[in-house]
C-alpha cells in the first residue's frame, strides 16, 4: 500500500510499468520544519515484472473515472508513452480543462468516448492498461472483462490495478465520523469486500491475456493539481475549483503542504 497523495500515486502506478518500481519497497513519510516531505525508501524483496519502457511504440490505455485516471493519462504522456484514455460522452472539454488551463493536452495522449469504435483497434495495440477509479466504487466487472478479452488484447503485457483493499489498520470510530461529517473523501475501508471482488475479476482477466497484474493499494486521495504555482506535471487549478466544498480548499492546502523533496542518499 502507497499512502500518498493522487499525484504520488499515479506516479507510482507509471513507474509500475517501466521498472522504476521493480523493486518491492515501503515508504515512510517525515516532516519537516519547511512542511515539505522527505521519503525513505526501504527495499523488502525482488519483484520480477515485465516492464515497458516509455517510447513512441509503447502504448497505455487508462481506464478509470475521477481525477486519478485523468492524472494517470497526463503523467503517462509525459513519460513518452503513447497514450489513450477513455472518457464518458461530453466530458472530454473538462478532462482537457483538468490536464491543462487552455484546455492544451499531449500530442501522444488521445481522449476516446467510450462509445467510439476506435477503442478495439487501441485495445488490440495496447501494451499496459491502468484500471484507476477516484471514488468509493471500482470499474464495473462488465467493462474489466470487455477491455481485457484475450481475443482483442493479443498485444498486452502489464495491467495495473488501482484498489482499496486495505488491511483495516487505524480505522477507528474517528476516520467514520470525519467521512460521515466532514470529508465524504475519506476513505474507512468499508467497502473492502467489493474491491477484494474486483481484484480477483482483474487477475483472472489479465492473466487470460497472458498478461502480469499488479494491484496499488491506496488509502484516502489528496490534491493532485498544481498548488499555487502552474506546475506542468499536476492536474490544473480547475481542479480545485471543481472539488472545492468550503472557503478554503482542502486539497489545496494538501499540494501547497507537501512540494518539496528531500532525497537520502542511496535513493
């Protein structure tokens, strides 16, 4: 599990499919008097995965809804990897909104609708697929087993799962009560049964593709855009405005709290 921000995680999920995260490791946050975060990274086993390097052959579907698939779509593009996303019917102004102020995304980033006849000839193509959803819900089984038919995805390697599926540590009365009074975001691992469900469907799919599944963990998602600066590899600040319930936004205060990196040696 990656208890970190949806830009921490979606980075993640991308370095999942280069090898960059080949290496099984648990990260430990610590603050410091700047209120920025520095990480350290303990190595804990060997994975041996298939890995798929960014390039213009190499091709990413993201499947997902919310703000961490449309994140996911933008950092998978800024890798250099050939990149599609499915959007609902209508949404791809907001999406392109979301990616960038002028509504200016990637040239190898392409928004599909779900209902156009080009996603099987990208599923066919496809080298790795990312299966991200924001909210309390996952991707429907229906969906998973249409995109990962083994008759249509001949060219898959790599699917990447995002899930929820926590082991219940520190869910106390106290995270229900903020998620039921302050913070519908928050996530308390009550739907843990659903997830478990999905991440069987995902392995069992990926691996009738002859593909490798690997499943990231998250808790609750936090920020994801840019803070107060314009920063190319964030969501923009359309996110805060779509997302903001209060005075103050939350999210915003979370991207301003952790920019900054502090790096130990050996990382």
């Amino acid at each position: 599990m990656v208890k970190l921000g949806r830009f921490n995680f979606s980075i993640f999920c991308i370095a999942l499919l280069h090898g960059n995260a080949a290496l099984g490791f648990t990260l430990t946050s610590n603050s410091n008097p700047t209120g920025s975060q520095s990480w350290k990274r303990q190595k804990t086993h060997e994975l041996q995965m298939a890995t798929i390097p960014p390039s213009d052959s190499s091709s990413v579907g993201i499947i997902g809804r919310g703000y961490v698939s449309v994140l996911a779509a933008k950092l998978a593009a800024i890798q250099g990897y050939e990149t599609w996303m499915l959007c609902p019917p209508g949404q791809e102004e907001t999406i392109r909104e979301l990616i960038n102020n002028e509504g200016d995304i990637p040239s190898n980033l392409q928004l599909i609708e779900s209902a156009d006849p080009i996603i099987s000839d990208k599923i066919n193509a496809v080298d790795a697929i990312i299966f991200a959803v924001d909210d309390d819900t996952v991707m429907d089984e229906s969906v998973i087993k249409y995109v990962l038919n083994p008759d249509m995805a001949k060219n898959l390697k790599r699917v990447v799962g995002m899930s929820r599926n926590l082991n219940g540590s520190g869910m106390n009365f106290a995270v229900k009560a903020s998620k039921i009074s302050a913070n519908g975001q928050v996530w308390d691992n009550s739907n843990a049964d659903v997830y478990r469900g999905y991440e069987n469907v995902l392995k069992e799919c990926a691996t009738a593709c002859s593909a490798e599944c690997t499943i990231a963990r998250a808790g609750t998602l936090k920020g994801g855009a840019c803070g107060e600066n314009e920063f190319n590899q964030f969501l923009s600040r359309k996110f805060y405005d779509m997302t903001k319930k209060d005075i103050v936004s939350w999210n915003l205060l979370f991207d301003c709290n952790v920019r900054g990196v502090a790096l130990s040696k050996g990382d």
